[in-house]
C-alpha cells in the first residue's frame, strides 16, 4: 500500500461549538430508535418498556469508552475521520486489512442513519407541508441538499448546523422540563420496566435484552462523532475533548432523560408510535395548541443533524482511509474546499439507495454490526498503543483505569452482537458480514491498484492472500452449515434456532479477527523480514565482500562496505517473532563486521597522517607558547642565536625588547585565572599588531621579549616601543570588565650593550627594571649603572636570607584609638635595620620576601613575636598583624595560629588579622575555609585597605568580616575633597548598616578626626594618635590601661608610613 504525500493539511476552522453541533447526529439517535426498541417493526419484536434501561445501559457504556477515544485520535491529530480512521495508524504494524476494515465498517454504520433521518424529516414536512409530494422524494432532496451544503466545505456546514443544534437542543431540554414542572409525570411508571422477549425461558430474556442492547449500540456511542473534525479543528488538544465531553452530555439528556420523562409523562403505547406525533403531550402543557408543531419541529430538526453527520464525518473516514492507503485513490480526492467530494458523493448516493427501500430494522441491524465493530476496535487500539508505546508522549492520557472500561465496553457490545443479531434474521447476518467484508475487498482494490501502478502483476502469490482466503473458505462452510442445520429445525424450537444462529455470528466474528488479523501480522512480519534479508544481501553484505577483496589486494580506497540496516519489528514472541529476534541478531553482527572493516581501513590510512601531524604539534608545541601561539622561550633562544650570527657576518646591529604587562599580577589576583588568561591573549595580539615585523615570543607569565632586526639608528626603535606602549595603554575589555594593566619596556642593542646573547638579554632585563620603577607604561634604553642597580637588588634580597638569623628584623606598633582618643589596641609593623644600609623601607623588602617566599617564615617570626610580646603587657590591648596572601598558600595557616596562642598564652580574642581583598580572590574556596577556621579559634578579622581594590563589596558579602579599615588614601582628602568625603561617608554608612566597626586608617590632623566623628567613625589610626614606634615607647600604655593621645618619637627618626601601594608588615 502506498500513501499520497502529496496531500495539502486540512484547513483549520472549526472550534468546539461547531464540532459538537456536527456530532448532535450522533447524540440524538435515540429518537429513530425509540419506536423500534418499544415495539418492533414488523415480525422482530421489540423490548417494551425495558428499552429504556437499555438506553441507560448504552449510553454508560459509550461514556466509558470516550476517554481512550480522545486519547487515540489526539496521538494524531492532522487526521479526520474520527476513531476509525486513526486505527489506521494504530494497526498498521499489527494488519493493514484490518485498519481498512474498521474504517469501512464505520462508514457502512452511518449510512442507513442517513437515509433513515432523512425519511423521518421529510415525512414530517409531507404531513405538515407537502403533502402532494412523495415522502421519498422529499427525503431524497434533503439528502441532495446536505450534500450540496458539504461540497462547499466545512465551515458552511457549520454554520448550517450550529443554528439547526441550538434550536433542536433548546427543544430537547423543553420536551423535558415542561412535563416535569407540569405535574404530568408519572414516575412510577417511569422507572417500572417491562421487558418483552422473543420466546420464553431466561435464554429468551436474554436474547431479547442483547437484541436491544445491540441496537442500541448502534446509537448511544454516536456522540463520537466529535472526533470526525480533529484535523479541521482549531486547538484539538483543548477543543476536542470539550467537543466530545459536550457531545457526550447531551446524549445523556437524550439516551437518559428524555426516555424516562416521556415514559412517565405518555406511558409505554405512544413510544412505540411515531414521535412527531406522539410527543405533542409533551410541549402542550407550555404551548398548548402549539405543542403538536413543536414535536414536529423537535424531530425535523433532530433529523437532520442524523443526515447531515455521515456526509460531513463518515465521508471523511473513507477519505483519510483512502490518503493512507487502504482503500481506492478516488475515495481520497478532495475539491478546492477541502471537501472530500467523491467520498461525499458515494455516502449520499448509499443514503439514498437505502432510504428508497425504506431504510428497514433489519437493515439498521445489519449495518449496526459493522458499526460496532468500527466503534470497538479503536479501544482496541488504544490498548495496544497503551502496552507497546508507553513512553510516547500523549497530549491528552486517559484517566487510569480508562482504557480497560474501554476494553470492557467493547466486550459487552460484541458480546450483544453475538447474542443479539440472529434475532433480527438470516439476511440481516448475511448482509452484515458482507458490509464488514468489504472493506477488505477494498484494501484488496488498492492493493491492485498500486501494484499495477508499480508495473507489478495485480496479484501477488502472498502468504497474508493464501491465509485470508482459508479463513474465507472455512466461513462459507460455517454459512452453509449454517443453513442446512436451521432448515431442518421445526420452528416451534426458537430457542435451539437461537443457539445456532449465535454460533454461526461468534464463527463469523472469530473468522474477522483470526482471518484478517492473524494473517495479517504473519504476513507482515514475514514481509518485514523478507524485505530485510533482500536489502541485506543486495546492499551491505555484497559491498562487504567486494570491500574484504580489496583489503586482500591492498587497496584501502576501495576497502568499505555501505552499511543500510532496518531492524525488525518484533510483535510477538512466537515462532515468528523468534524468527524476527534472530534476524536481527544477524543483521546486528554482519553490521558489527562492517564496522570493524571500515575501522580498520580508517586505522591503516590514518596512521601516517597521524603520525605527521603528532610530530609537526610537537614541534610546534616545543617552539610555541599553548596559551597565545607565540613563539616560546625556546624558540627565542634559537632565532636569537640566529640573528646574533647574521648580525656578526653582516656587521648589522639589532635590538632586544625585554617586556613586561604592568599590574598584571594585581589582575590576576582579583578576577582569577581565567580573566587572565584572556587578558594575555588579547595583550599578545594586540602586541603582534604592533611590532609588525619583529620577531616576538612570550617568554612566560606576563613576560614577552622581541627581537628588532637591523635598525638604521634609534628612532626606528623608539617609534616600534611606542606603537607597543599605545597599544597597551589602551583598556582592554575581558568578559565585559573593563581593564587597564599598562606596559613597562627594556631595550639592549648590540653590539653597543653586550657583544653576547645572554649579556644582551640581561642588559634589557635591566632597563625594564628600571622602567618598571620609574612609574610603569615606560620604554627605557640600557645604561651601564642599571647594571650596578640590578645587581644591589640581588645583593638585598641575599642579605633579607639572613636577616632573621642576624636578628635584624625587628616589630614596630602604631597606636589604634577610639575617636575621643582611648587607645585599645596597636598595628603591629615589621622594619628591617640592616647591619650596612640602616633602615630598609618596608616597600623596598617586603615585595622581595613575598617573591621569595620567604614571607612565610617572617611571618611566622613576626606572629610569634608580636603574641609573645602582647602577652605580657598587664592591659589587654588588642594587636592587629597583617596577612601576606602567600602565606595563605603555604603551609598550614591556622594550626600554626593555633599553636602560637597556645605557646605565648595570648588570649584569642585579642589577635587581629588584616587582609587585603586580594587575598581571596586567589582560590578563594581554599581562602574562605581558612578564615573560617581562623575565626573558629576566637581571633578577629579584618578587611584592609577597603575600596581600594576591584571587588571590595563582593568580598564583605563572601565572608563575615569583624571590622573594614578605610585605606589613607581616602581619609588624606576628606577635607578637602568632596568626592574622598563622600566616600568615606559611604563606607562608614555601609559598615553601620551591616553592624561592622570601621576604623580610618591615616588620620593626620584635627580636622580628619573632626570629619570622622561627625560621621560616625568611632576607631582612628594615624600620626594623630601616634607614630609608629617599638613596644617600650608605650609602656605607660601596655602597663596599665589608661587613655589618651599618646606621641611616639619624632618623625625623622622613624620610616614614612607606607601609601596604599606599600606592603605592611
């Protein structure tokens, strides 16, 4: 079978209004229905007043299926149709046959509904109306009519009904309520039922409630008529379930309610008779003389929604059947309004044809069982894609335990047909099973159809042909079985004629579903697996053994096989599912083989090409630097070699640039590595921008150097180091932070400043010393006393070696103060007295120990002291030491804090550390984890130099800090400057807000300390309180504790107190 791909999608236009008054068709069917289940029609008897438990009955069964409708029909919803068309679909995998059979025996279900609605509205309108004119003839013209209004297309249909739904609604629920609120109910005999029975004996009682049940499942399920549209609707995932729901209750009122009010309000006798005339009781009490015109009016307009549902909704099931497939292309054609006109034709025309003949009961029956086997199997459905396709995502999911009361439904209502169908007679069973039938007969049309098409015979030697038409034999035996054994039963034994009427319907049944679909799924597991095996064995099983040829013979070009695997559904675990499992197996191992050929063949043809590019990146990770691609250390030492020779034999000069980001490391520490490293990627390109021709390499951390070949004299060299100083000048924009580092140059040109390679380099590394310590962003020239400068540094940081074991370093303490003047605690300060040089700067020293490391036993040198010292003091005034962010690195900080105040006796609460912002940028989980346990111990911590970094605000919110010290460089200006004021304003306000105590660091004059108290600043630091100086200068203060502005020594005999850009010690 073939599909038609080629199909535009249906136009959108209905919403849940106009699709519940399309399905009014199927909700209202009681009412052709009625007069049949009370009393018959002709030698068939009906049920009596038992009906309408029947009805009741009916109807709940149909409630109990719409959820695994909805569910289905929404797991597709692009289609028309309704619930049959989806089992297309839902059974394609199982037995394409019976996806067509279902369709085919819902579309036979509407037909007489057509027909039979059609003659009620017209032979109402030849009473009323036109009476000259042939009931037929009328109904004939109706049919004509509702199917020129479908032609035009769906929205005309809907607005047609709408109007036609809401007058026959509002007439159903006043054929209810007028009795009721008129007294002229009965309900007594309301709810008392009489059932009426073929033959006597329970068998007989049971025939007679399956025969009515049966018909009325021809009716009470209609209301699915909601789910015809899904394709058409707009929002099917909200609008059709309210379509359906809505349907749904107003088969309640029709099926429920309408029944048992007339039965208590006219009684048994005028149900059976026709309801147009039998129902103007009803409305009289209201309208009076006008009630028999509404019971007119209620069932015309009742009507001909039955006629009009099966143009606009059964068609559109042999149209989508058609689309996939399964039945005649000519079924499927569609006009320019999205009508599936030859479809709608062939529904009308069936319509008419039977309505001619009278649209009989047995006919409806016969058309009943087809109906409900259109109406069953999509519970079916919804089974099987509930147990095969769980995970499959569902935009509406039946409530739980909704598809079995589906599967239960469906059970009942065959269980009706087998029972209840052979009373209706031999022609009715006949006429059924070759209804349901034809939709295989169609599906064996289109078989032929695309096979010819194909330029194949018309029919194929298939084992699914073989099989049906087995099943089809065993059928006609069991029919004429059938005959021959009723013919010979005398009459008088109705009840033996029963049985074997209802055996011959339950072998009729087993023989629709064991012969089509049993055939069906072997037939198309053995397809599956044969189409498989040929696309194997023509595909990747011969490209495998040309490829295994090729390999032998050498030819890796030619060594590969295709690979084109489709496993095979699996539907059952019999022998041929068994079948299917193991071809898989064997396709799956004939697709490892070819993988592994194709793997090999890479592997081979690879390995050199690997091998080349392994060696050239080796090469070129050993010349170039990982992080910028420059050239590397290495690489510089080899062209600086170079170019030293082609310099001695041409007798040329050039240049050696030594260079070095400024403020880098400051960067580094703040914003982390990862900024970082985007900053020197960008430096670096922005440098090669800039030195054009010039050989440049990065010669590690933020470390470049270049070679500048043959100047003609030194203007060339100074116009290329200021193109390199502009470019980074320039702020560089990283990850939206806005950064300005700065650059600081040193430049050697040979052979004036060395004759050799390595004296070049180190002259250069000289005058960017010297360049560095002239302000930074400058290009110096060497000159011969850096040399004597750089050699001092080095002699410094020799003599700083032994500075602790000569005793030379030595502990400073500046007071702190409250703003009145109370001293509570000091800032302990490291000096260094060298044996030669006298006193060494703090900025001077510290740098160098902290570059060394050797910061981190000073450090401990200094904390040991200062506790030690502070223990002995009678006051207990606080001392405050400052943290190196190396010694966060190094060593176990906090046990040896602990340990120290165990040794010198300190009590914990009187140590306080500074640190500045920086620290806890570098690896900051390891650093808050530290001050956290430092805390632990009892110590204080606080944050120093606070704003003078790049992040001040997010470090106070990462750790509980116990004071912020605001830097000098702010409190120097307050007096003077607005903007330093404000500042300070804000800190003192930031640390009130979050209850930390602030002290101003620098606090020189009277007028600062002024200010601060004005603002709120309680704790002071600075030349004000006093100067830096030892212990014993303030021994009044640490032998007791008194108050009061202390002075230290006099200022020259002290060092300057270190700016913000000092270290601290």
């Amino acid at each position: 079978m073939q599909r038609d791909h080629s199909l535009r999608p249906h136009p959108r236009s209905l919403g849940w209004i106009g699709t519940t008054a399309l399905a009014m068709g199927g909700s209202n069917q009681s009412l052709f229905l009625i007069a049949a289940l009370f009393v018959g029609q002709g030698a068939i008897p009906g049920q009596g007043s038992a009906a309408v438990v029947l009805l009741i009955v009916g109807v709940i069964l149909s409630w109990a299926a719409a959820p695994a409708w909805i569910e289905l029909i929404l797991l597709w919803p692009d289609r028309v149709g309704g619930i049959a068309a989806t089992c297309s679909e839902a059974f394609r995998p199982y037995s394409p046959v019976l996806s067509g059979l279902a369709g085919t025996c819902y579309w036979w279900g509407w037909v007489p509904t057509c027909g039979l609605t059609a003659l009620l509205s017209a032979s109402a309108i030849q009473q009323w109306y036109l009476p000259d004119i042939p009931v037929e003839f009328v109904a004939c013209a109706l049919v004509v009519c509702f199917t020129a209004v479908n032609l035009c297309g769906i929205k005309w249909v809907s607005r047609l009904v709408v109007p036609i739904a809401t007058g026959s609604a509002f007439l159903a629920f006043a054929a209810a309520i007028i009795p009721i609120l008129s007294g002229n109910v009965d309900w007594r005999q309301a709810t008392t039922f009489a059932l009426t029975s073929p033959f006597a004996g329970w068998f007989g009682d049971l025939t007679s409630i399956m025969a009515g049940l049966y018909l009325v499942g021809f009716a009470a399920p209609a209301f699915e008529a909601a789910t015809c549209h899904v394709g058409e609707t707009v929002d099917p995932n909200r609008n059709v379930p309210r379509a359906v729901f809505a349907s749904a209750a107003m088969a309640g009122l029709y099926f429920i309610v309408l029944p048992i009010v007339w039965l208590g309000a006219l009684g048994s006798q005028p149900l059976g008779m026709d309801l147009a005339v039998a129902l103007g009781p009803a409305f009289a009490p209201l309208l009076g003389s006008f009630g028999k015109a509404a019971a007119i009016w209620f069932m015309m307009l009742n009507m001909f929604h039955g006629t009009m549902q099966p143009l606009a909704g059964a068609s559109r099931t042999l149209a989508q059947l058609s689309e996939d497939g399964l039945l005649p292309r000519f079924l499927g054609r569609r006009s320019a309004t999205d009508c599936p006109w030859a479809a709608t034709l062939l529904t009308a025309s069936m319509a008419i044809l039977f309505l001619v003949i009278g649209d009989p009961i047995w006919l409806i029956a016969a058309a009943n069982f087809t109906y409900l086997i259109g109406i069953c199997l999509p519970n079916v459905a919804a089974w099987l894609l509930r147990r095969d396709y769980p995970s499959v995502d569902r935009p509406y999911r039946a409530p739980k335990g909704a598809i079995v009361l589906g599967l239960v439904a469906s059970g009942i209502w065959m269980l009706a047909a087998l029972l209840g169908f052979q009373q209706f007679g031999l022609p009715t069973v006949i006429v059924g099973l070759v209804m349901a039938y034809s939709g295989a007969a169609l599906y064996a049309w289109r078989t032929i159809e695309d096979r010819l098409r194909a330029g194949l015979p018309a029919v194929g030697q298939s084992l699914h042909l073989k099989l049906t038409g087995a099943m089809l034999l065993v059928l006609a035996l069991d029919a004429a079985g059938y005959v021959i054994a009723v013919s010979t039963v005398s009459a008088e034994h109705g009840a033996l004629i029963a049985a074997l009427e209802d055996i011959f319907v339950a072998v009729a049944m087993l023989t629709i579903s064991v012969g089509l679909v049993l055939p069906g799924m072997i037939a198309h597991s053995a397809t599956e697996i044969s189409e498989a095996a040929k696309r194997l064995t023509s595909g990747t099983l011969r490209d495998f053994s040309r490829a295994m040829v090729a390999l032998g013979r050498g030819d890796l070009g030619a060594a590969h096989a295709s690979v084109n695997i489709t496993p095979v559904s699996i539907h059952s675990r019999d022998e041929i599912g068994e079948m299917a499992e193991s071809f898989n197996l064997m396709q799956q191992e004939v697709l490892q083989a070819a993988h592994s050929l194709d793997d090999a063949r890479d592997n081979l043809s690879l390995a050199r090409s690997q091998l080349d590019a392994s060696y050239q990146s080796i090469v070129h990770l050993a010349h170039h630097d990982a992080l910028t691609g420059l050239p590397n250390r290495v690489a510089f030492a080899k062209h600086l070699a170079l170019t030293f020779e082609q310099s001695i034999a041409s007798g040329e000069t050039f240049a050696v640039f030594c260079m070095d980001l400024d403020n880098f490391k400051e960067v580094n520490d703040v914003f982390g590595h990862a900024i970082g490293d985007e900053l020197l990627k960008e430096a670096a390109l922005r440098l090669t921008i800039a030195s054009q021709d010039a050989f440049l390499a990065r010669v590690g951390g933020d470390e470049f150097t270049l070679i500048a070949a043959h100047p003609i004299s030194l203007e060339p060299l100074e116009q290329l180091a200021g193109r390199l100083l502009a470019t980074a000048d320039d702020a560089f924009d990283i990850e939206g932070q806005k950064l300005r580092i700065g650059l600081s140059i040193g430049i050697a040109v040979f052979p004036k400043d060395g004759s050799d390679a390595g004296t070049l380099v180190a002259n250069a590394d000289a005058a960017l010393y010297r360049a560095k310590a002239e302000g930074r962003l400058n290009a110096r020239f060497f000159e011969p006393e850096m040399d004597r400068h750089l050699r001092e540094q080095l002699a410094l940081q020799l003599d700083l070696r032994s500075a602790l074991e000569r005793d030379e370093l030595m502990l400073h303490y500046q007071p702190q103060a409250t703003i009145d003047g109370k001293v509570f605690g000091f800032e302990v300060l490291l000096r260094w007295r060298h044996e030669r040089l006298g006193l060494v700067p703090p900025n001077d020293f510290i740098p160098l120990a902290e570059k060394n490391g050797l910061i981190v036993s000073i450090g401990e040198w200094v904390l040991r002291r200062a506790c030690r010292e502070a223990a002995a003091w009678f006051a207990p005034l606080k001392i405050a030491v400052n943290l190196s962010p190396v010694q966060f690195q190094h060593g176990d900080l906090v046990n040896l804090v602990h340990s120290i105040l165990l040794e010198t006796g300190l009590a914990p609460a009187r140590l306080e550390f500074e640190i500045t912002e920086g620290v806890l940028i570098n690896d900051p989980q390891r650093t808050l984890s530290i001050l956290r346990r430092l805390k632990s111990l009892g110590v204080k911590i606080a944050m120093d130099d606070f704003g003078t970094g790049y992040a001040s605000l997010s470090s106070l919110r990462s750790f509980p800090f116990d004071k912020i010290k605001i830097d000098r460089s702010f409190i120097v200006d307050v007096a003077t400057s607005d903007q330093a004021a404000a500042i300070v304003r804000t800190v003192i306000g930031l640390g009130s807000a979050l209850g930390v105590p602030v002290i101003a660091e620098g606090v020189e004059t009277e007028a600062q300390r002024s200010f601060l108290a004005r603002e709120g600043c309680v704790e002071v630091q600075g030349y004000l309180v006093g100067w830096p100086a030892s212990i014993e200068t303030f021994s009044g203060l640490t032998a007791k504790a008194n108050a009061g502005v202390v002075r230290g020594p006099a200022r020259r005999e002290i060092i300057e107190i270190p700016r913000r850009s000092e270290r601290k010690r």
